[in-house]
C-alpha cells in the first residue's frame, strides 16, 4: 500500500509542476527569433553565423534544435569560418548527431561557394603592385587546405597577371616543385615576370630550408632565360610571407 501511495504521490507532483522552461522547439520561438523569420525582417546581416548555418541545415537532432547545433559545430572549430571549411563530410557526419550526408554536402557546398566569391572578387587584382596583392589572389585558393599545393603567377613587364598555374600538390608537410613545368609555361605564355606562391598547412608562414632551396634554385633558372622571379610568397589562413619583403634571396 506504502508503495501505491508513493508512485501516486509522485505523479501527481508531475502533473502540478511548472513545465514552462521545459525546451522549445525553434517552431515554439517567436518570429523575430528564428532564422528565416529573421532574415526576412531584419535582413541577412542580422544573423549570427550559427544562425546562417541553421538555415543550411535546416533541423537539428531530438536533442538541439538546428541553431543549437550548429553552434556546436562552430564552437568545435572556434568559431572559426576558415576551420570550418576545412573539415571533410566525414567529419561532420561522425561528430556530430544530427548531421547526415545531405547536410554535410550542404555545408561543404556553401564553403566553398564562398571561397569562389572570394575568388571572383579578386578579378579586381589583374596588376600586381606589392605581396598583399599576391595574397588576396591565393589566399581564397590555398588558405584553408589540409595539403600543401604550389601554384606560379606568370606576369607580363607590366606586372598584369597572364595566367595563374597550379604547379604540383603534395602532402600535409611538403610537395615537389618541378621547375621545368614553370618555365615551360612561362615561356608559352609570354611571361617576363613569375612568383611563385605555396602555403603551409600548419599556419606557420616561416620559409623552411626546402622553401629557401626551391626559391634559389627557380631564379637561377629564370635568369637563364630573362624571366625574372619577383617573389615567392607562403599562404597561411590568415597571413603569409613574401622573400621579396624580408629582402631574402630576391
């Protein structure tokens, strides 16, 4: 009898107690609040990034609503755009519950629709006149990738970008630069000027000795044909270095 009363008792505390901070569902929120609703009254820039990423995602899991979610995801990368678009869909997929196939693809996507804004906009730079230039041009191509890649900037004598060239693609630490391939397309296309550009995956812009060998090696070879190497510049997320700066072998 003791028990019966006892699960009674409980019950009905259940029945009486106050269920109103219990989670809403973003559909529960008001209309300023959600992400869409938001958008539409208060324009796009309004929107944290969580809540742009919501959009993209549409729905949560049982437990986090879409915003809450996402701002899961970006906490795990510091909030971070950049981070973010390094991650593959696996890693989405396997960290975070909620997150499937078509959602990752969805997130992938919209990194990397910005990353060609980022490239179109940069259409503006057809004269180089310093490094930052240079970054402005590969930051969007190479900031955020996992491997190393190599790319060469052919310019005519009035430093006007003929073409850009990827050179070769390597691993996490390092990549072969074949020098032939540059020159060969420097002289099909008529450069008189080249820089060559590289990132480095770790964020660390300091030249290595394999950097400092590649560089002299390239104009040694420039200069046996009048080409003249201008630079050679280091891509980082969000910062790079120039030899021609630091005044370094250039």
């Amino acid at each position: 009898m003791f028990r019966i009363n006892l699960l009674d008792t409980i019950f009905h505390l259940y029945k009486t107690m106050d269920h109103s901070k219990e989670k809403l569902t973003i559909t529960e929120w008001a209309e300023e609040d959600r992400p869409r609703e938001k958008m539409l009254i208060k324009g796009i820039s309004a929107l944290s990034d969580a809540e742009l990423l919501a959009i993209l995602i549409g729905s949560g899991n049982k437990n986090e609503s879409a915003v809450e979610l996402s701002q899961r995801i970006l906490y795990s990368v510091n909030n971070n755009l950049n981070s973010l678009g390094k991650l593959s869909i696996n890693d989405l997929i396997q960290n975070f519950k909620g997150i499937g196939e078509a959602k990752a693809i969805t997130i992938i996507a919209a990194m990397e629709l910005g990353k060609r804004r980022s490239l179109s906009e940069t259409e503006k730079y057809q004269q180089i006149s310093s490094s930052r230039d240079i970054f402005h041009i590969f930051q969007p191509i190479l900031g955020d990738l996992r491997h190393e890649e190599a790319w060469a900037l052919l310019m005519n004598t009035s430093n006007k970008v003929l073409k850009k060239i990827p050179v070769s693609k390597g691993g996490i630490t390092g990549t072969v630069i074949d020098i032939r391939l540059i020159i060969k397309e420097a002289i099909e296309n008529l450069a008189t000027n080249i820089v060559l550009v590289h990132n480095h995956p770790s964020g660390d812009t300091k030249p290595s000795e394999e950097d400092n060998a590649i560089t002299k090696k390239l104009k040694e070879a420039c200069k046996l044909i009048d080409i003249h190497l201008m630079d050679h510049v280091i891509i980082c997320d969000d910062g790079y270095y120039s030899y021609l700066d630091n005044d370094k072998f250039l």
